[in-house]
C-alpha cells in the first residue's frame, strides 16, 4: 500500500512541476522606451530633445536641458505594482542627474520619489531601479522625470515589465499530456 502511494505521489508531484514549469513570464509594457522614435508618446515640458550624440544604445536618447524640463509618459493601462517585475531607466549627466522623479497612481495620487537615490555627476551610463518606490497597493498610471538645475541629463531605454501568467501553447500542452500518459502507463505496466 505505502509503495502505490509513493507512485501516486511521484505521479502528482510531476504533474505540479510541469504545470509549474509555466510559471510566470515578463512582457514589456512601454512603447518607445528607448526613444528611437524621438519623443513620440512621451510629454514634455520646457527643453526636451532627442539626443543622437550620446546614447546608450540604438540611435537616440531625451535630453533633459534643465529643472524645467520634464518627460512624462501615461501608460495605456494601469499596472498593479506588485505585477511590476522590474521599473527603471538608465540616465548620465556631468554635474546632476534628475532633481525628481514622480509616480502617478489609478487612484489620482502621486508619490515623489527621494532625489537621493540619483548621484550628481555620474558621467558614464548608470541604471536607476525605481522599483522600490513603487507603492504597495495602488496601481501605476503614468511618471514624470524632472531635470536638473546642475546640468542636463540624458535618459534612455526606460523599462517597466509586468510579470504574467504564461499560458501553454497546445503543443506543450499536448506533448505535456502525452509524457503523463507515458508515465502513468509504465507505472501501470510496472506495478503488474
């Protein structure tokens, strides 16, 4: 009796690894996020403007002239934080970086996140992760980057994934069903 149960209990602990083994995937949710379409979707105000001499990757970055300048995107949907896998983007400036950058939430709050965590003067391409901001809770509807009064701050390639359930095509399905049966078969055909 102990025996077949321990093959019930292999034949289940199979079936939850491999309906396990879809697990959650990452699906990008920004358009133009590394502005090579210069700044289109994106808002601005004061002196934004696409940057084709100092990027990070591809052809163009945002050049942010001053404090003044601000680049704003409204996503096409609200995203939960907690389904928010990574946020952030990557920035250099010679003097300072970003004096703000602001979080706006479906239920018309905002948060400004503290300017500490952006060194002043990082010359070289550096990755801001701005997932910790993110308030438990609410869902995301929009940011806004603010330049700095030191300098102008070039950004690019702005990332914000969600995690999703992946969904089996029906060939893994199917081959997911037939590997089962193959198992539970022997299993049968060796208990006999």
């Amino acid at each position: 009796m102990t025996v077949s149960f321990n093959k019930r209990l292999g034949v289940a602990t199979l079936v939850a690894l491999a309906l396990s083994a879809a697990g959650l995937a990452q699906a990008a949710t920004l358009d133009n996020p590394g502005f090579e379409s210069g700044l289109t979707g994106w808002s601005i105000t004061g002196t934004v403007t696409a940057e084709s001499t100092d990027v990070r990757s591809g052809t163009l970055a945002a050049l942010l002239a001053d404090d003044s300048s601000s680049l704003s995107l409204t996503l096409s949907s609200a995203i939960d934080a907690a389904s928010i896998a990574s946020f952030g983007f990557w920035a250099r400036s010679d003097a300072g970086l970003l004096s703000l950058v602001v979080l706006n939430y479906s239920d018309g709050s905002s948060s400004g996140t503290d300017v500490s965590i952006f060194d002043l003067g990082n010359s070289s391409w550096t990755y801001y992760d701005l997932s910790s901001a993110l308030s438990a809770g609410k869902s995301l509807v929009g940011f806004t980057l603010y330049g700095s009064s030191a300098a102008a701050s070039v950004i690019d390639d702005v990332t914000l994934t969600t995690l999703t359930t992946a969904v089996p095509e029906p060939a893994s399905a199917a081959l997911l069903a037939a590997g089962l049966g193959l198992v539970g078969w022997r299993q049968r055909r060796s208990a006999r």
